[in-house]
C-alpha cells in the first residue's frame, strides 16, 4: 500500500478499479486546516488527465506497470507486429491502443511496451531517433530571422520543423518527447 504523502512523479497507483500516473504533486499544508496533497493524473489506459487534492493519509495499492523491450517489425492495417527478443514471439498491437507515438518509429527500432495485467495501454520509442528527411522545400541564403525553421518530413512520414539549412535525404536526430530537431547525425 501507498499513502498519498508518498507520492512522486511518474508513480503509478489504483483508485476506483483504475490505475493512474502521477504527472504533477504538491503537498500544501494551508494556515487553516489540514494538510493535503494536490496531484495532476493521468489515466495510463485512457490518457485522460485529471487534478484531484488527496488526504496524505489516504492509502491506495501500488500499480506495476510491465516495461517491455520489444522490436517494432511490420504494421498491417491497425496492427503493429513488435517482436519479442527472449521467445522471437510476434505481438498484434491494435493503432488505437498505443495512440500516435508510432510517427518517429521505423522497422527493427526497439521500443518500450507498456502494459498492465497483460493489457498494452502504450509505447514508448527511443528518447532519441535518428531519422531521414524525404521532403523539404530549399532553405535561401539572406531568408533568415532569428531561428527560421522551415516543414520537413521525414522517412516514417511524420512532419516537423526543422532549420532552413537541412537538405532532403540529410540524416537529423529527433527528441521523440517533443518531436523537435535537436542536430544533424
């Protein structure tokens, strides 16, 4: 058991049959009243974010959400195919389960499943990717304000932006946290 005095980020727990993630928490201890801890959640199955104030009594069990490495393979349709690298197991994972993280993974990238009780609720991709740039229209000379950026899309079909000196067919490395150009590879 948990007590919600014992809450961090990134934690997860159950309440009400579901399991939450704490993104944000405070604990406030007000001149009037007792103390309690105000918290940002966020739903790991439905993604859905909510802000609720707890008693740092109120006790509540411990979620463990599985993290598992596995290589993304193929897509057919809705379905992604991740192999499992102990038994070389292929795994259906259905578009609407892992939502659009998919957009900087390409084939034999390995990746984290999350899941919980056997149920896969997300993924998570390499904090870094390296990928190629398919299109992107030609950066000019003298074109420039301060940090000028230009559309770019990449291998895997994703668009982001990115500085008006990268060419087509240039390798760049992505933050798939934020989809944002960090340099070129």
């Amino acid at each position: 058991m948990l007590s919600a005095g014992d809450f961090r980020n990134g934690l997860t727990f159950e309440e009400d049959g579901q399991v939450l993630q704490v993104v944000e928490f405070q604990h406030v201890k007000p001149g009037k009243g007792a103390a309690f801890v105000r918290t940002k959640t966020k739903n790991v199955i439905t993604g859905s974010v909510v802000e609720k104030s707890y008693n740092p009594t109120a006790k509540f069990p411990v979620a463990y959400v599985e993290r598992k490495d596995m290589e993304y393979s193929y897509n057919d349709g809705d379905l992604y195919y991740f192999m499992d690298p102990e038994s070389y197991e292929l795994v259906p994972i259905n578009a609407s389960d892992i939502g659009d993280t998919m957009k900087f993974v390409k084939e034999n990238m390995v990746c984290k499943v999350l899941s919980y009780k056997g149920k896969v609720f997300g993924l998570e991709p390499p904090t870094f990717v390296e990928l190629e740039v398919t299109a992107t229209e030609p950066g000019f000379k003298g074109d420039t304000a301060t940090n000028a950026t230009k559309p770019a899309t990449l291998e895997t079909g994703a668009e982001i932006r990115v500085p008006l000196f990268v060419n087509e067919g240039e390798k760049i490395r992505i933050d798939t946290r934020t989809g944002e150009y960090m340099e070129r590879v």
